[in-house]
C-alpha cells in the first residue's frame, strides 16, 4: 500500500505535499517555496554550513520511563531531498523564536558578540541548538565537532564558540520542549502512514519500509536510483544539474537501519548514519572512530551511510580500506536471497562493482579485534576536517612475540587514493608477513609497494606524492608500533620487579 503524498511537521505545523520534482532538495522548497530565507546556500554541496537545519525524528531508544523520545540532528538542507522529510520534524532558524523571546542558540550569539554580516549565523545557530538538545553543557571539544561543518568568513571562530559554550542547563523550557509529547505523537501516527511516493516533472520518489518492499521495487524498476544520505549523490543534482528519474530512499527500511553485536562481531546495516554507530567502533577501533570524524562534518555524518559510502565505489572513500584492512565481509540481497562476499571483492575497477542487477548491500559485518592485533588508519587531506582524502592509509597488523621482537602473523595494507579501487598492497604485505617487525623489514615492504601501485596525478596529489606519502606511513605504522611496545615492556619490567 501506498500514498502519493510525503507528510511531516515543518516546526508544529502538519505539511502534506505532492506534485513536486523529488529531485528539489530542502534547501530549494524552503526558500522558493515556502519563503523562509533564514536558511542560506552558500556552497550547495554540504561543505559551509550556511543551510544547516535541524530534523528530530524518533529514537529507536527509549528513555528512562520507556517512553518514545526525539533525536535532534543537524543536516545540511541543500543535499537533503526533499522526500527524506517525510515522518518527521523539520526545524528553522525561523522557528526558534518563543513568541517575542530569542532562543538561547540566539540569545548567546547576541550576548557574545558572534555575528557580522549576519550569512552563516543561522548555521552556526542550527548548529548549537542541535547540540544543546544533547548536551546543555557541551565543552570546547563538543562544540567544535559540532561546529566543524560551519564556515564563517567575517566574525572569526572565538565568539561563535563561546556562545556555543554557553550552558543551557537553566535556560527554561524552549517551545519545542513544550509540545514535545505532541511532537511524538504526530510522529507516531506519520509512521503508521502507508508507503510514500513523491511524483512531479515525470520524476518519483518512494521510500519502502521493508525490505521485501525494497526488493520488489528494485526487482521491477531495476534502473532506479537508490539514496540513503544522498551526501554524495545530491551533489550531482546541485552542481551538475543532473536530474535522477527515480529515487529510492532505503533510510526508512528497518532491517537496513539496525546495529548489532555478537561475542566476536559487529554487524552495521547499510542504511544506518555515521552518528548512529561512530560510538560503537571508536570503542573496538580508537583510529577508526576518529578517522570517521573527519568524514564530512556532523552534519555529513547525520545522514551519511556506511553502505553509500561503500557502494558508491570512490577509490578515495574512507571507510572502505578501514574494512577491508579488518576483513570486513559485506552481506548483499537480491530479490529474497543473500550472499556474503569480503569488502575487499566488492570493487572491480572505477565506480564498477559485483553488484547485479536489482541486488543491493544489506549489512556490513567488522570481526572484533582480538589481543596482539592493531588498527592503524592515517588519513592524508589538505583540511583536518571536512574534507576529501589524497590517500588513506589501513593498516591491520597482528604480531606475536618472539625473543628477537615481535613475529608478524597476519597483516593487511590498504590504501585509498593509490589506484582505480581501494585494494591492498599485497607486496609490501609479503614483506612484512612471517618477519619480525623490524627497520629492515618495513624497508624491504616501503620499496615493495612500488610495485603494488601506480598513483595519478590529480588535483589533490602527484603520483609522486602520494608514493612518497603511502611508502612513508609505514614506516610512521612502524614507529608508533614500536614506541607503544617499548613501553609497554618497560611498563611490564617496572610491574614485575
């Protein structure tokens, strides 16, 4: 069953449409459609922040009194369709205002002097209301993560963090806080709605809610277009003016969006956002945690998948040589049947996968590290934050003790950015494999991986570069390795005598 309608609240106003392009995106409808000019474009490709609105859709948690509770994220409006709005809150600068009352995010950009020419304060004040819906007491480390993806040219960075800073703990009750309950109660009832399509200018948008919906949709419209955060697919919308017919949103499909654990792995669907299991592998993989927090900025994050990262095959992606250098398998399903294939034999050539017609990536499954083994990820950009790899760098090294060092059992050595896919230095592994860890050994694997690779020369690097820059990571991989080992034997000699 399905409904030719997309609804959800814009602030608390219940907003029904149809007979609109799927391809418009949220930035676009509010402002050409509804008016609002509080939300700015700047950059249209997700980088500045300048459009940042807010979403609260409902957890999948429940709170302390096991009741159903909203989560606030910051997205950017000018890479969300305008279908992924269906089911839930849409929140603008222009509904922060209590009555005549600013809003604390407001009031505290006023107070401490944050603003000038006025174009990235809305964004910044998404931003921090986002964030104070967490966390009324954030430190300096929060609101920058926070803030990261917002840009200003003119007032400089200290007073937006202050008044970012600022506490909310005794602000009061903000109107959204007042018709909280209300809130989740509409949102209840859009959940119960059937399917929705969106149709206008010949284009569609439908949004299963299953998997077996999924399935048939892409069994019987096989050229569709499947998005989940549509951070990188919106942008071929934006700045080249491509038109998608069909879109398939899989962000509303419940066995996509679920994360769980066994005793020995960690099984991510595709569809789950960056910000819903970041936690989960920063606990089992400190580098790879933090690497996925320079992945976009937290509004990138809000919404963008592992499964689009993955499945839009960039050879600079970032997360698929993190799973590839820790084996990671991948689950795919076509039409009622699944196979389990290695991240690793995903990729054929450039933006070419093993995916077959109708089939789509269900979940991704990470082993959990056991003792002796370590994850080392180094991420080469021009920005720390915010930006696109020149080459990324996974190591997965697993060593045993020998008398003379440390004895390598297993290694994997992925790279991004070094050819037409992300794929493994098998060379420079042979050198290292069954050798201890030593200068002469990662010498032998640095000159090996000469022959792994042919890098090209782009906007972001020379091949030359990023030669020079891979065959040093191992030796960097190295040095930490062995500065965390020495330590730890002083450590243990100290304890033992």
């Amino acid at each position: 069953m399905v409904a030719n309608t997309i609804k959800f609240l814009m602030n608390n106003e219940l907003v029904e449409i149809e007979n609109i392009d799927p391809n418009t995106t949220v930035l676009q409808y509010l402002r050409e459609e509804q008016f609002k000019s509080g939300t700015k474009e700047g950059c249209a490709s997700g980088d500045c922040g300048a459009c940042t609105v807010v979403l609260a859709e409902l957890s999948n948690e429940l709170d302390s009194e096991n009741k159903a509770q909203l989560n606030y994220k910051s997205v950017n409006a000018c890479i969300t369709f305008l279908g992924n709005l269906h089911g839930k809150q849409l929140i603008t600068v222009e509904d922060l205002k209590d009555g005549a009352k600013l809003h604390q995010a407001q009031q505290t950009i006023v107070d401490n002097h944050g603003t000038q020419c006025g174009f990235c304060t809305p964004g910044f004040v998404m931003s921090s209301f986002a964030l104070h819906k967490h966390n009324q007491t954030p430190n300096r480390d929060e609101v920058l993560e926070a803030l990261a993806g917002n840009l200003c040219r003119c007032t400089g960075y200290r007073s937006i963090i202050d008044a970012a800073i600022t506490s909310s703990e005794n602000a009061g009750e903000d109107s959204f806080a007042k018709h909280y309950q209300d809130t989740v109660a509409t949102l209840n009832e859009l959940k119960k709605l059937p399917t929705p399509i969106l149709n206008g200018n010949g284009n569609t948008y439908i949004a299963p809610q299953n998997i077996d919906e999924l399935a048939t949709e892409l069994t019987n419209e096989p050229k569709s277009t499947l998005v989940a955060g549509g951070t990188d697919l919106a942008l071929s919308v934006t700045q080249n003016l491509a038109v998608v017919k069909k879109l398939v949103y899989v962000g509303n499909v419940a066995e996509l969006t679920t994360i769980e654990e066994t005793e020995s792995e960690i099984v991510i669907g595709s569809a789950l956002p960056y910000s819903e299991f970041i936690d989960t592998l920063h606990h089992y993989y400190p580098d790879l945690g933090d690497m996925i927090e320079r992945i976009g900025a937290k509004q990138v994050r809000n919404t963008g998948t592992l499964g689009g990262n993955v499945g839009n095959a960039s050879p600079i992606g970032d997360m698929p040589p993190a799973l590839i250098a820790l084996g990671a398998t991948m689950t795919l399903h076509l039409n009622g049947t699944e196979r389990t294939i290695l991240v690793e034999d995903f990729f054929l050539d450039y933006k070419k996968t093993v995916l077959k017609t109708s089939e789509f990536i269900k979940s991704i499954t990470i082993p959990k590290p056991v003792v002796g083994q370590t994850l080392k990820l180094y991420k080469i950009s021009k920005r720390l934050d915010d930006d696109i790899s020149a080459v990324l760098a996974a190591f997965f090294i697993e060593k045993t003790p020998t008398e003379n060092g440390q004895k390598v059992t297993n290694v994997r050595l992925a790279f991004g950015g070094m050819a037409g896919i992300p794929k493994r230095g098998s060379a420079a592994e042979a050198a290292l494999l069954g050798n201890n860890l030593t200068k002469e050994s990662v010498a032998q694997a640095k000159a090996a991986l000469a022959t792994d690779f042919q890098p090209m020369t782009d906007v972001r690097a020379s091949d030359k570069y990023r030669m020079t820059v891979a065959q040093n990571l191992i030796e960097k991989c190295y040095i930490e390795l062995q500065s965390a080992y020495t330590s730890n034997v002083i450590e243990t000699r100290v304890v033992n005598n």
